[in-house]
C-alpha cells in the first residue's frame, strides 16, 4: 500500500512510513476484504438512516499528508477528532512513541465501543477513546501539542484552541463556501492561527450542533449548494436550472485551482443526479449560472467542462477566473484565523465565522 502511493508521486517521510508500516489496517477493517483494505482507498464503515455515509476509514494518502502537516514528534500529546474505527489514532501512537499519548472522541457510542476494541486486538495502548461531542475537545487531558480535526469544520471550536498549547499545531478539512474544503495547516500564535500549509482534501462533515449545516436544495436532477450569505432557492436559480445547460470543454484543471476558484470567486456547487463529479462557479441573479466540471483524464491531462444557464455573463467571468487561476498553488495561500470578537485579519478574501474569522491571501 505505502509502496503503491510512493510510485504514485506521494511523499512519505521516514517516521511515518514506519508508522503505517507497523499498524495493520485489516484489524481496523476486519469484515473488509484484504485486497480493498491495502488498496489505501476509504472505506465507508457506518450510515444514517437514509444511506448516506457518516464515518469511515479514511483514504491512507489524506491520512499520510496530514501525519506530515501535524509534524508529530516522539512525546507529544495529541488529539484527535473522530475516532472512526482507531486506525488513524493507531498511527498517531505509533508516531508518539511511549512517552506520548493520544486523545480519540467520536460522537457515537458504537464507533467509539469498535474503535477500542480495534486498538486492542491491535496490541495499542496509550490511546484514550471517548464519547462526546468532539467540538468541545477534552480538557482533561490538555493541553495537546497537536490537534487533528478528522471531520470537516466551517469553524475552529473555541474549546479547541483554549487547549492546544502556545506554538502547537491543529490540522483540519476547512469548508471554505458552498460546500468546498480545503485541508488546513494552522500553528498557534498567541491569540491567532497562522497557516503552514494548504492541501487539497475532503471529508465527511463534523456532526454535532456545531458542525457545518449545509443549505442544499434539488432541482430536477441538480443539487445545488450555495456559498455564505448567497439566497435564492425561490428566485432565478430554480428557474436557470430548468434550462437546457449549455456545455463547453474549459481550460484542463485539477484540485487545487478548483478549491482557489471556490474560495475566491465562486458561490456555488451543482451535482447532477447519478453523476460523481463536483462543480464549482458562479451565480449572479442578474447574470446566470455557471460552472466548471473536473470530468476525468484523457492523455493530455485532467478534462473540465463548463456547465452555463442563462445570460452569458456569469459564464464570461468563469473562464476568466479559470485563466488567472490555472498557475497559482495552493502552496502559496496564506491563511490567518483570529477570533471574530478580536477584530479580522488582513486577506484578500475573509470567511467570517461564528468563533473565528478567517483571511486568504493568494501570495
């Protein structure tokens, strides 16, 4: 499995490649077939009632890029955010040594009864399981060094960041607007949380009172997911998606200029019924709908197809974002969070949340 995502271009540092090297991912996974456990793919482990996933074990390459964010050092105290089924914190242990300590919390009493029975049979101590509602952290056992939010956050929890120690590191999936997330790399400055890196990733959503309350609607075969502050389910938006849709093949992208077009311009994400891609644009009342598609590879690279309804304004301004936008990197993005009761940082773009005020800058 490591060698596998190495051939693919994956960095792996020493440390951690030992780590996962040591934890075997089939006793976390016992009723899941060898071939997909090794596989590294996420594999879907509970649903709600209505089918749709709410935990799992995550892809090992997002679980790998994280570890690397984290920057874990023997000793350290670390919590973790949804336990899932503890191969994650498994990892964690092994990375922390005998000297450190690792605090798991899942919400549901049943992920968390499995995750210790997992961490048992796989012969790991040092880690603490418990059920709660992960947004308040635990702080008995603060303060950590490290924090890994393993569900995705439109906020950092207040509870959170009182216990991560001055210096310490948390890592979390951001959602940044209508839906789409960004992997945050954030170190503790004093009152603030200043960015170390930005990666492209996605995970299921925290759940819990404070976790992200999505405000999406289906219209025909459109699932539409608006963007902060953005409102018209019963305006021109139902009636754009009537439209036959215009479709045009856009400029090749990949993740990273989609997640910088979300943040920066876009206000928006369509799914269409029975189709697995996501897309990312624009939407002016007064201007139309428009969207871009990552719709799989061809020899030349990644495939993007533009999805437009109405006037042909707001498609206009998507393919000129798209052009900007095709040579910046995430690596150059600058996040810094302050609490929105302390006033708002600099940045290009702010995401003004509840707890915390966010701000972009594209370097």
């Amino acid at each position: 499995m490591i060698d596998q995502l190495k051939q693919r271009g994956l960095e792996v540092e020493p440390a951690i490649e030992m780590a996962f090297r040591t934890i075997p991912r089939e006793v976390f996974l016992p009723d899941v077939p060898l071939e997909r456990v090794y596989s590294g793919d996420a594999v879907i482990t509970k649903q709600d009632e209505a089918g749709r996933p709410i935990s799992s074990s995550s892809e090992v390459g997002i679980m790998i890029v994280m570890a690397h964010l984290l920057d874990v050092a023997p000793g350290q105290r670390i919590l973790e955010i949804g336990a899932g089924t503890g191969y994650n914190a498994a990892v964690l242990a092994a990375l922390v040594g005998e000297r450190g300590a690792i605090t798991t919390i899942d919400i549901d009493a049943d992920i968390a009864a499995l995750a210790r029975q997992h961490l048992a049979r796989a012969g790991v101590d040092r880690v603490a399981v418990i059920t709660a509602d992960g947004w308040e952290g635990r702080a008995d056992n603060a303060p950590y060094d490290r924090i890994e939010v393993t569900a995705s956050v439109s906020d950092l929890s207040p509870d959170w960041i009182a216990q991560l120690a001055d210096g310490g590191r948390i890592v979390l999936p951001f959602v940044l607007r209508a839906g789409m997330q960004a992997v945050l790399g954030l170190r503790k400055q004093g009152a603030d949380l200043v960015s170390t890196r930005v990666v492209p990733g996605g995970f299921m959503r925290l759940r819990g009172p404070k976790g992200p309350q999505p405000q999406i609607r289906t219209f025909d075969r459109w699932s539409v997911e608006l963007g902060d502050g953005v409102v018209d389910w019963n305006g021109v938006l139902p009636l754009l998606l009537r439209e036959v849709p215009r479709f045009a093949v856009a400029p090749p992208l990949g993740w990273e200029p989609l997640i910088l077009l979300a943040l920066l311009y876009g206000n928006v994400t369509l799914t269409r019924t029975g189709h697995p891609g996501l897309a990312v644009g624009i939407f002016d009342p007064d201007g139309g709908l428009a969207v871009v598609e990552l719709a799989g590879r061809s020899i030349a690279g990644p495939l993007s197809v533009v999805i437009a309804f109405g006037s042909d304004a707001a498609q206009s301004r998507l393919l000129s974002a798209i052009e900007e936008l095709r040579t910046i990197r995430l690596k150059g993005l600058q996040v810094v969070a302050r609490p929105s009761d302390s006033g708002a940082p600099e940045g290009d773009v702010l995401l003004r949340r509840e707890s915390f005020t966010f701000a972009f800058r594209a370097a």
